[in-house]
C-alpha cells in the first residue's frame, strides 16, 4: 500500500499492530485522526500514553487497577472467602457483566501452555496458593477456558492446593469446549456460574 506521506505510512504501520486491525482499517482511523481537531488527537494519544505508564495491578488478585488494590478486592461487600481464578482481566469484566457473582478474583495472566514456553513460574499461582494458605477460603472456583492449556492449569492449581481444606468447583459446561470466556453471552456465563460442579466430577468426566 503506498502512502503520499512517509508520517501517515508510519502511523499505520503502528496503529496496523494492535490486534484485529488490517492496513485498511489502519488506514481509515489514521485519515479519521487527520480530520480531527489537534486537541482531540492530543487527548487521544496522552490517554493511550497515561494508560501504559501509569495503570497499576492490584496486589490481591492482579487485576488492572487504578491503586495497589483494586475496587472489587476492597469491597466489604464482597464475599472475600469466595475465589474465581480466571485467565486475564477481560475475563473479570465478562464475569462482572452477569452482575451474579458476588466473590473476589484472581487473575492468573495466562494458561500453562508448554508449545509457547509458558509453565506455572509465568504465572500468577504462587500468589494464589499463599492467598489459601492463609485458611480464610473456603472456596476456588475454576473458570478458564475449557482447553486442554485450560484443564492443563485448573488440574496444576487444584494439585497445589487439594490439601487445604478448601472447595473446589468449576462453571458448567455451558459455556462451550473451547470458548473464552470473554466471547460468552451474560445469561450463559452466570448460569455457568451458578450450577458450577466440584472440580472433582470434571476430573472423571475426562
């Protein structure tokens, strides 16, 4: 694709890199961004700038958060002896979204997946296991992906920690095999929330 301007064919090239965007569309926001008053453009790039250097993870659960501990984790009102371990914090977002889950999170930042050079040392489960350590939990529900990385990092987690005394359980099979949470409807998700089973059962059914 050839450009009139060595500084419109730069800014696409960058915007090009975010996920899900062609040259095309790249293109399109650029020549957008060029109709646009100069404040708002400005606005736009200090924001996107302020968002990298400044945004915080929460020491809890490691969730994205404006300070060290994020709103969900400071709540009184949330049942705090109740743990989702999820993937990433879209995921959190997703869950947030049914309105029908009332515990804490924890955010792994990933799955084990050997093929890319990701075992449980990339991930967040030493915190995890010092959190139920500590004996105020009484319940971790699973709720990756059901992929083989997925069942892979759930079964990893539940050896850590099925000598505490401690539930376990994972969402239900409604949200179908291979599906991330975050591409789920609202009614699935909390539904799957919901009628959750001891992860044991999952155990067997593989």
């Amino acid at each position: 694709m050839e450009l009139p301007s060595k500084l419109l064919e730069t800014a696409v090239n960058e915007i090009a890199q975010l996920p899900g965007i062609g040259k095309r569309t790249a293109l399109r926001l650029a020549l957008h961004l060029l109709r646009q008053p100069l404040d708002q453009t400005r606005n736009l790039s200090d924001s996107l700038f302020e968002l990298r250097s400044k945004i915080s993870y929460c020491e809890k659960c490691h969730n994205i958060s404006d300070n060290s501990i994020c709103q969900i984790c400071n709540s009184p009102k949330r049942d705090h002896s109740l743990i989702c371990v999820v993937e990433d914090v879209r995921d959190v977002m997703a869950i947030e979204n049914t309105g029908l889950f009332k515990g804490v999170y924890h955010v792994l930042g990933g799955k084990i997946n050997p093929i890319e050079g990701i075992g449980p040392g990339q991930l967040k489960i030493k915190t995890l296991v010092e959190k139920i350590a500590e004996g105020n939990v009484e319940e971790v529900i699973f709720a990756l992906s059901s992929t083989m990385e997925g069942d892979t990092t759930n079964f990893y987690i539940y050896k850590q920690i099925k000598d505490f005394n401690v539930k376990t359980s994972t969402i239900a099979r409604g949200v179908a095999i291979g599906d991330e949470l975050e591409y789920a409807d609202e009614v699935t998700l909390g539904r799957s929330l919901l009628y959750r089973v001891p992860f044991e059962n999952s155990l067997k059914q593989n």
